[in-house]
C-alpha cells in the first residue's frame, strides 16, 4: 500500500474496513493491517471497524496471547495519536468485550449504527442481520448473541471454548459447501427495512466478501449501499481495501492496493 488518501482530492475524514479475519497463520493479511494503520488509518479523524477483524474471538482473556495482543496494541497507537476509532462486532468476533475495547482504546457500537461523517447520515452494520434467508445461521446468531448463552461460554476454560469455535468452523464450512450465494448474501426486503427504520439513504456493510456499491431509486427515493471487501494477501490473487469519505461526505473506495476503484 503506497497510496495515500490524504494527499489526494478531498482527503478522507473517515475510513471503514470490515473483514480481515486477522489470525496468526495468515501474516501477510496481518502485515496488510499493520501497513495501513500507519499509512492511511493515523492520517484520518475517524476509523470504523465494522466486523469480523478476527477470524475468531474467544474471550477478552485470550488478550494475553502474543498475537491478540499485538493488534490491540496496533491499534491503540493510533487511538493514542489522536484518531477515533469505533467498532461493531461481526459474527467471528462479537464476543469482544470492554476490556479489548480499553486495550484497543475503541469506542463500541451498536450493531446497527446511524452516524454522521463528512455532513452525510448514513448507517453502518456489519451486515449478517441482513442476511435472513440463511435460516440456520439466523438462529444460530440469534442464540450466540443471547446474554445469558454467552455467559455460559465464557464461563468454559479459554481452551475449551477455542475448541468449541474450532468444531463451529469447521461445521460452518462444511454447510457453506451446500448453500447458494444468494442464500448468503442479504436480503433486499431486510435491507430495505434497514433504511426504513434509520431514515438514511446510504448503507456502508461487509459480512458477505462481495464488494460492490450498489444504486437504486431516483431522487427522494434514492438509496446507495456499499458493501465492503474482505482482506486476504496470503494467495496470489489478493482482496482487501477499504472505503473512505471526505469532508464534503464524498464517498470512495479503495482496493487492496491502495488505488481507488470506479464504478
């Protein structure tokens, strides 16, 4: 990543990336990371997480390891220089609980969110709750996200419950094995009610792995909603990038080599 926005047209007031399913393993995905909190992320007011930056999440307690613990303290260096950073877990991390949010210095939010960047009111998710015609994972996500079930789990030794999320993945993958594409990507009626219930016209989600900035309507009835990539630098043909809107609440992307992408 060479390119930066802030020494382009309208430098950017806030940046959004969504997952990175960062995990030791994949080192260069890591490094990409790395790369662009000290690159681009240090040079921005505001940064939005919006999901998924782990592959997994165990537990606050599972900080102690080494590679958590690095990432959170990536992070917290451009907390520290000034940047405000927000967060909305995704289906591989929303066990992140206030002690990485201190550790990471991050603000979390509300999974939806209505924020305001650049005069521009949108909403941010991470975009699983949209995806209701995967029945199965709806009520997966709905008993997981249950106070009380995560009480539970996060009662279980740290190695019990890495075990416990290793047998879910495992199982999950063999599912999507049998499922459509369509099936895993969001619903428009679901979507259409997230516009409703904000009163926003602009969506900014990841969850699926399929980027895209996606137009309808004319006019008052116009509606935009952008879908986030994921990040993967460990094959040949690399994915990452991120999205970034400026002052005048211009909204661009940005591929995984740094260069902005056109519709």
């Amino acid at each position: 990543m060479t390119a930066s926005v802030s020494n382009q047209p309208g430098a950017a007031v806030a940046l959004f990336i969504s997952d990175l399913h960062l995990q030791a393993a994949h080192p260069r995905t890591t490094q990409a990371f790395l790369d662009f909190l000290r690159e681009q992320a240090i040079r921005v007011p505001q940064l939005y997480l919006l999901g998924d930056l782990f592959e997994y999440w165990a537990g606050d307690d599972d900080l102690e390891t080494p590679y958590n613990r690095e990432i959170a303290e990536a992070i917290r260096q451009v907390s520290d220089s000034g940047v405000q950073v927000f967060w909305i877990a995704g289906n591989r991390d929303f066990l992140v609980g206030e002690s990485f949010a201190q550790a990471a210095g991050l603000t979390m939010l509300p999974d939806p969110s209505v924020i305001t960047v650049g005069g521009r009111r949108l909403t941010i998710a991470h975009g699983d709750a949209q995806c209701t015609d995967d029945l199965a994972y709806m009520q997966f996500r709905a008993q997981v996200r249950q106070p009380q079930w995560q009480a539970q789990f996060l009662a279980l030794p740290l190695a019990q419950r890495k075990a416990i999320i290793a047998g879910v993945r495992k199982e999950s993958q063999e599912e999507q094995r049998h499922k459509s594409m369509e099936i895993m990507d969001v619903n428009p009626a679901a979507v259409a009610a997230l516009f409703d219930t904000t009163s926003t016209t602009t969506l900014i989600h990841g969850h699926t792995h399929r980027p895209a900035r996606h137009h309808s309507g004319d006019g008052e009835t116009a509606r935009t909603r952008y879908v986030l990539p994921d990040w993967e630098y460990d094959v040949k043909a690399q994915r990452g990038g991120w999205i970034a809107i400026d002052a005048n609440g211009v909204i661009r992307r940005f591929g995984h080599d740094g260069q902005e992408l056109t519709d």
